[in-house]
C-alpha cells in the first residue's frame, strides 16, 4: 500500500529543465532568474515590488524590521499558525501578544481584533504591528482590518504564507490592503523553490528598506551611495541586514512553477469540492466558503464534531496513519508552546484557537492527487466516524 502524504510538491519536466539550464549557465546564485521571478511574481499579484527571499520567515523578520518593530515595540497575531508569524517578532526584541479566531473561518476575529484594541487603547498600550495570517490560503478580513489599521495607528504584516495565488474582494492575496505581505514557498506550498519566500509592497520606500536588509545592508546603487563612489567594486553598508537572499537556482523552479500555478490551483480546487461532497453527511466540521474570496487551498483542514461521533481525533489520525495516509494538524496554537508559556501566555488564553486545536485534522490536498487516493482517505474516515 503507498503512503499517501497530506501534500506532495508538483515537480514536472518544465521545472527539471528550467533549473538545468541555470545550472549550466554563469549564474548559480545572484543572477538574471531572480528578477525575472519576482516580475512574474508581482504581475501576478498586481503589486509594485516582490521580493524573493530564502524562506518566509526571513521576509517575515526583514518585513518587521522595514515597518520599525523594535525593542519595546509590540506585535499581535494569530495564535492558530506556524511560530514563526509570532517569532519574527522576537527576533526584533519586541513583544508579542494574540488575536483569538474565529470559529468558522479560523483566521483572525474582527470582533476580537477589535474588542482587544479599544481596551489596548485605553490602556495606552497599542500594538504596532498586526500580523493576520490567511489560515489554509483562506484570505483574512484586511478590508476590515485596514479600517482598523487607519483609525487605531498600526501597520498591516500579512502572512500570505499558505495563499499564493488566492484572492479576496476580486483581486489578488497582496495587491492592497497590507502594508507588506509575506509569500512561502516551501516545498509542500502552492509553488515551491523546495526553500524560499517572497516580500510584497506597493510602498516605494518600504521596497528599498527590504531591498536593503535582504543583502547585509549593502548596496551598489549609485543614487544611494553617501560616499564618492570609488569605482565599480564600491559597496556600502548603511544599515545592519541579513544574507535573507535566494538563488538562482530556487528561482528559476519557482519561475518555471508559476507558469503553471493556475493549473494547479485548479486541480486543488477540485480535490477540494470533492472532498467537500464526500464528507457532506459525515460528522466533520469542513472548511468555510466566504463568497468575496477565494482559498488557495494550501490545506483542507476538517474538525471532528465530537457532538455526532464518538470517535477521537487521536483515533482518527492514528487509524489514517495506519493506512498509510498523511494526515496532519495545523496547528499547536503558538501561545502553548514551552517557549511562549514562558513569556506568561497560559492554556485558556484564546479558547476559539484551542478548541479548533483539539478538533482538527488536515487531509491530504495536493495537485496530483487522484480520485483512488481521496477515496481511501474518505473510506477510513467513514470507517471511524461513522461507529
């Protein structure tokens, strides 16, 4: 029986060849394939500047840094993602503190968000970076976020991380609302550099602080330069950056990719609806569908309704595993881990985010996938729930 993982990067002989010829060529790190990603890139996104990066956490960290966090600056987020979308934060000595989700959409709750900013207002203690994460490539509320942003006085990071090529009120993940937004392209996201990132902003001087920061600071720019420029080898360092850059080679995978991201975007829709049909009488709480967005459907994640089965969680994840299927949970809410309970955060801080935790199972989804193999994930669940 073949293990059936919950995603599998779509690697086709275009991307084998794209990659080849870089390899062969005079470039294997900074070279021409870059610039060419990130024009592709911010075409596709409708937005000014796209920065290619190493991974998403390091253009989450550089984003951070471009909108001024610092020491005693202040960050909320979603506690229902990767640590990293709460760790950029650390990274600048800044504090970080939790938005609670919502239930249905598992993205940030606007009445939280809101409820959470007239008491941080009273208490003279306002966050001054907020950090929506767009849960499974479901676009989070920015229009509404964005109001908020304007009245209360904070920047928008938008953690895009799992939407590459999703939408929201008709136009692309990245194109407004935020200030920065935040693209990963690891190996199991909509489309892979097997490691990568990419930084986007309509914002002419957040793009040349990024710039900056993603290359130690440095440039060779001779409109920036301070000093007389002493011949083509000049460079200068006019502020503390990170080596935060990609290669070549990432970049012409990630090229040749998105090429072809609709077609795979596509094919994840429709493993989704499917899904969606099979699981209809099965006592599973399935992904929301909002009608002014569409999910990039980087994840199909399912809640077992423990009011219509007796069956676990543990239960089920154990028996899919058994049949050698892939499923998974996303995610541990970040203010459980030992490192943030450290910091004073405490189980029963953001209960939506915990219950979601204790429910939750991601499916496998990915471009590939055949009817075959979502007919057995969807023959176990219907083994177990249905006891």
């Amino acid at each position: 029986m073949t293990f059936i993982p919950y995603s599998r990067q779509n690697i086709q002989p275009s991307d084998i060849d794209a990659v080849v010829e870089v390899l062969q060529s005079e470039y294997l790190t900074q070279g021409p394939a870059i610039a060419r990603f990130e024009q592709a890139f911010a075409h596709r996104h409708s937005v000014r500047h796209a920065l290619a990066v190493s991974n998403a956490t390091a253009g989450l960290h550089m984003a951070c840094v471009a909108l001024g966090l610092g020491p005693g600056g202040l960050l909320w987020t979603s506690p229902l993602s990767f640590v990293a979308s709460s760790n950029c934060a650390r990274y600048c000595n800044a504090e970080v503190d939790f938005v609670d989700i919502d239930p249905s959409t598992r993205n940030m709750s606007l009445p939280a968000l809101e409820a959470k900013l007239a008491r941080a207002e009273q208490a003279g203690r306002l966050p001054d970076v907020v950090v929506p994460v767009d849960f499974s490539g479901l676009p989070a509320d920015l229009k509404q976020i964005r109001a908020l942003a304007d009245r209360y006085g904070f920047k928008i990071l938008q953690d895009a991380s799992h939407a590459a090529g999703a939408s929201y009120l008709g136009a692309p993940v990245g194109s407004a609302w935020s200030d920065i937004t935040v693209f990963s392209f690891h190996a199991v996201k909509i489309v892979t550099t097997a490691e990568g990132g990419m930084v986007t902003t309509q914002d002419d001087a957040l793009a040349a602080k990024l710039q900056l920061l993603r290359s130690h600071g440095i440039t060779r720019e001779p409109a920036l330069l301070q000093n007389q420029d002493e011949g083509a080898w000049y460079y200068e360092q006019q502020c503390l950056g990170w080596n935060y850059r990609i290669t070549d080679i990432q970049a012409a995978l990630g090229l040749s990719q998105l090429e072809r991201m609709e077609d795979m975007q596509t094919r994840r829709v429709a493993r989704a609806d499917r899904y969606d049909r099979m699981l209809a009488e099965l006592p599973v709480i399935l992904p929301m569908r909002i009608d002014d967005r569409s999910s990039s459907w980087h994840l199909y994640a399912i809640e077992i309704d423990e009011q219509r089965t007796k069956a676990t969680r543990r239960e089920v994840f154990d028996a899919l595993r058994a049949a050698q299927i892939g499923a998974n949970v996303h995610y541990i809410p970040i203010h459980t881990q030992p490192y943030y309970a450290a910091l004073g955060f405490r189980p029963g801080d953001f209960p939506a985010a915990e219950h979601y935790y204790e429910r939750a199972l991601s499916l496998p989804l990915f471009p590939a996938m055949t009817d075959e193999e979502q007919d057995r994930v969807v023959d176990v669940l219907k083994r177990l729930l249905s006891k």
